[in-house]
C-alpha cells in the first residue's frame, strides 16, 4: 500500500490515507498510455469533412474543347479532376473515427498515469474539494497561493460550485470521478484528488471488480 498525505484546502496536512500498489504503483505501459490517447483523440473528431467527386459536381455535359488540333490533352467533360472546377480525386467524406477501446485497456492506462502523477509527486489527495461558493477567484486563489499551481486537473464526485468556479480558469478543469480519463491526466501536470475519488478509483481500477467506470 502507498501512503500518501491527505491536506486541506490550505496545503495543510490532516491525515493520511493508503492506496493500492495495484492502481497507484504500477509499471508505467507508454505505449498502452499513447494508445489510448490517440483511441480518445480519434473519437472526437466530427468527421464531417467532404468533398464532391466527379459525378457530383454540376455541368460537364458537354466537351470542353474539340478532341484535335488544340495542342491541350483530351478532356470529355468539365467535371474532370483534370479540370479547374472539377471534381476531387479520392477526397475526403463523412466518416466515423471512433476507436473503441476494450475496457481493461482503459483501466490500465489510467493505472499508469496515475502511478506516474505519484512517482512524479504530481497527485495531491484533498480531505475536501467543497468550496463555499462558486467563485472563479476564490479557487484560483486558493490553487497559486496555497498551492503554487497554475495548471490542475481537479476531480471530485459531484461538486457543483468547483465545476462552476474552475470553468473561466483555462489551465484548470474539473471532471467527476467516472469521467476521468487519460488524456486529461496527461494534459494537466497536476492531479488533484478529494479523498472520496481516490477511494472510489481505487475500487473501480481493481482488477477484480468490473463495471462502474467509463474511462473514455
């Protein structure tokens, strides 16, 4: 089990608490964590980039130009990618990018970043994340003075003044518990946890427990 200080907003130790070898100390896979992250990156593409081909592209009845004596090469039609205003050749059309990923992969993935973020002395587990209103000023006062950060990826289970506070702050982002995912563990150098979220992923990343997690 790995130990690890539990502060409060103040950057003030008031207990400790253990977490699992199994999710917070594991081999770091790169290549199983780049993976997953171009699965994710793929699967938000819109897709809907689309180009007419030949056929699609009005006029072309007739032939430009005589089929001799012009010095040019043979058209047949003006709707020939040959042809200024023409139609693509191979171009793209609406398609769907999504990656689907097997849900073990997903697990694993956020089991490397988030021994990572540990190791690194990245991870910092909050007794609460509960702030009194949702005041943008407050929570960015709270991360660069109390804590000397800028850019933090900050979870918790429900905390609607902390979603609402960090929403202006461009650096930081705040995501529920079953939304966590590793391309934002990546993306933000700091991981902050309230110790409820580090239990639940915990339980949700054990092996031997499946369900109850979307890790998209």
């Amino acid at each position: 089990m790995a130990t690890v200080d539990v502060v409060n907003l103040n950057n003030q130790k008031v207990s400790a608490i253990d977490l699992p070898d199994f999710v917070f100390k594991a081999k770091v896979n790169e290549p199983l964590v780049l993976q997953v992250i171009r699965a994710q990156l793929a699967s938000r593409r819109q897709g809907t980039a689309s180009t007419k081909c030949k056929s699609e592209v009005r006029g072309g009845g007739k032939k430009p130009f005589k089929q001799k004596g012009t010095g040019n090469a043979r058209q047949g039609s003006s709707r020939s990618p040959l042809m200024p205003g023409g139609g693509a050749t191979f171009g793209p059309k609406p398609r769907d990018y999504t990656q689907r990923t097997p849900r073990e992969i997903l697990k694993g993935s956020l089991r490397c970043v988030l021994s990572d973020k540990l190791a690194s002395e990245r991870l910092l587990v909050i007794d609460s994340l509960q702030l009194e209103t949702p005041k943008t000023k407050m929570l960015n006062e709270i991360l660069s003075k109390n804590f000397k950060i800028t850019k933090a990826l900050l979870v918790d289970s429900k905390n609607r003044n902390l979603s609402l506070a960090s929403r202006n702050l461009p650096t930081v982002r705040y995501l529920a518990t079953n939304s966590i995912n590793t391309y934002d563990l990546v993306k933000y150098e700091w991981l902050f946890l309230s110790k409820e979220s580090a239990l639940e992923l915990s339980k949700n990343l054990d092996s031997k427990i499946s369900g109850g997690f979307a890790g998209a």
